[in-house]
C-alpha cells in the first residue's frame, strides 16, 4: 500500500501494533495486582514492552526505507525496461515491413520491364522506378532507426544486469544487517527483564531464588539440576476396608488391616472376618447378606 509517496506494509504493521498492544496490558495488570514483587515485576514487562514497540515501529520504517523502496524502484525499472524492449520491436517490425514492400516493388518494376511495350509501358515503368526508389530510402530510414534503438535498448539491458546485481547484493546484506541488530536489540531488551523477574517473591517464606521453579533457576544459574526420584519400596499389602470422610488419621488407620502371610502353601490373602465387628450380626454370611 502505497502512503504519503511511500510504500507501507500494513500487514506487517497491523501485527506491529497487535504485540505492542498486548505487551502494554501488562502494565494495566501489574498496576491491578496486590503483591508488589510481582506488580513490579509486571511494570518492568510492560516499560520493556513499550520500548519494544517503539523499537518495532523503527524497524518497519527502516525496512520500508531501505528494503521496500528499492524494491519497487527495481518493479519500475523492470518495467521501464520491458517498455524500451517494446519499441525496439516495433521499430524492428517496421524496417521488415519496408523490406518485404521494398522487395514486392522491384518484383513489381521487374514484371513492366520485362513486358514493357508502348509510350503507356513506360510510364507506369517510370512509376514503378519512383515507388522503388521511395521504397529504398524507407527501408534505409528504418533500417538506421531499428540499428539506434536495438544498441541503445542493448547496452541499457547490460547495464541494467550488471547494476541489478550489485544493487541486490547491497539490498539483500543491508536487510539482513538491519535485521540481525533489530533482533540483538529485542534479546538486550528482555534480558534486562530477566532479573528483575525473577525478584518476585512467592509466598513461601524462602528466598525468591527458593521459590523458583527447577526450569527457571536452571535459566538462571545457566545449567539445570536434574531431580532424584524416590526409590519405591515394596512392603506389605494394606487393605483399606473403610476411610471415614469426616475423621482423623488415627481413625482412618484403625480400619486398615495388613495382610501378611510367611507361609507359601496357605492363601496370600485370607478373609479376615470378625463376628463381634459385623454389622450382619453373629453367625450371618456378609457375602449372602443384603
């Protein structure tokens, strides 16, 4: 889109805009927030993101002055050319035109004299020399115009290809430079951010470098520590026939029964079955029971 006599990339500049919008509720939110290591912590996110979007709207414009402009300046010329390269055929046709009535005349002056009888024939020869000799100087005309515009529109396509190639190379470098340094910009803003991010204190009485997760205080020390697991250990197997909902620990482990049997012959896990705890009654079968 063409704006102000310069080509903008609204695409890329609506994107522009969305991130910078979204980066800037940051400072809303750490404006809102109650704890104040992590409002800090959320206004720096948010000054960093308002320097990104003026860092973000920099880059576009010395993408569209140094990329994008060159680039349709190249479009023009690629046009320009084709248009020299048009009236380069034309010219060409044209001298063939006046060859091939050139050829068709004296084709024509051949025929009269060869069968020129009578004052009448020699008129119409001398026409016919007229129209010849008219002829000639036409195609001589043509012939030095088409000769002039195919060296001139050949020595500007050479100079075009050559001077295309060392543009593009510059333009290609520059936009890659230009891109590298907008991305170190970008990492040197948010690594700034880094520290002070992680200053933010969680709840848990410890040092905020305690209260890290494993993944962020690996980020920060550089390397990340890997967690030992718990060797699980087997031992005997416990039943649980009933866990109250509303009781204590010490009422939930009197209804646990271990089940341990040393004798491989007898059944592993016997039915253990008390008649004085049942709530069927004495002698009554809980299995048949309803």
């Amino acid at each position: 889109m063409e704006r102000n006599g310069k080509w903008v990339n609204v695409d890329y500049t609506n994107r522009i805009m969305e991130e910078s919008t979204a980066l800037v509720s940051f400072t809303l939110l750490g404006k809102s927030e109650e704890n104040p290591s992590l409002q800090e912590g959320l206004s720096h996110i948010g000054h960093c993101s308002d320097k990104l979007s003026i860092l973000a709207a920099e880059h576009a414009e010395r993408e569209a002055l140094h990329f994008e402009e060159p680039i349709f300046d190249y479009i023009r010329l690629v046009g320009a050319v084709k248009a020299a390269l048009q009236k380069r055929n034309e010219v060409h046709y044209a001298y063939g035109a006046a060859v091939a009535d050139l050829e068709l005349k004296e084709t024509a002056l051949s025929k009269l004299l060869k069968h020129a009888r009578g004052g009448s024939s020699e008129e119409k020869v001398q026409f016919a020399e007229s129209e010849v000799r008219t002829a000639q100087q036409t195609m001589e005309d043509t012939k030095l115009e088409d000769d002039i515009v195919t060296e001139r529109v050949m020595r500007e396509v050479e100079r075009f290809k050559r001077d295309k190639l060392a543009d593009f190379k510059h333009i290609i470098l520059d936009y890659i430079q230009m891109q590298i340094e907008y991305s170190k910009k970008v990492e040197d803003e948010w690594q700034q951010v880094i520290p002070k991010l992680a200053l933010i204190h969680v709840e848990n009485g410890g040092s905020p470098l305690a209260s890290m997760s494993p993944i962020s205080e690996g980020a920060t020390n550089g390397n990340f520590q890997e967690q030992e697991t718990a060797p699980t250990s087997l031992g005997p197997v416990i039943q649980e026939d009933y866990i109250p909902l509303n009781g204590d620990l010490a009422d939930s482990l009197s209804d646990l029964t271990l089940l341990v049997d040393a004798d491989v012959g007898q059944d592993p896990y016997p039915r253990q079955y008390d008649e004085q705890r049942s709530p069927y009654g004495q002698g009554s079968n809980p299995d048949v029971s309803l």
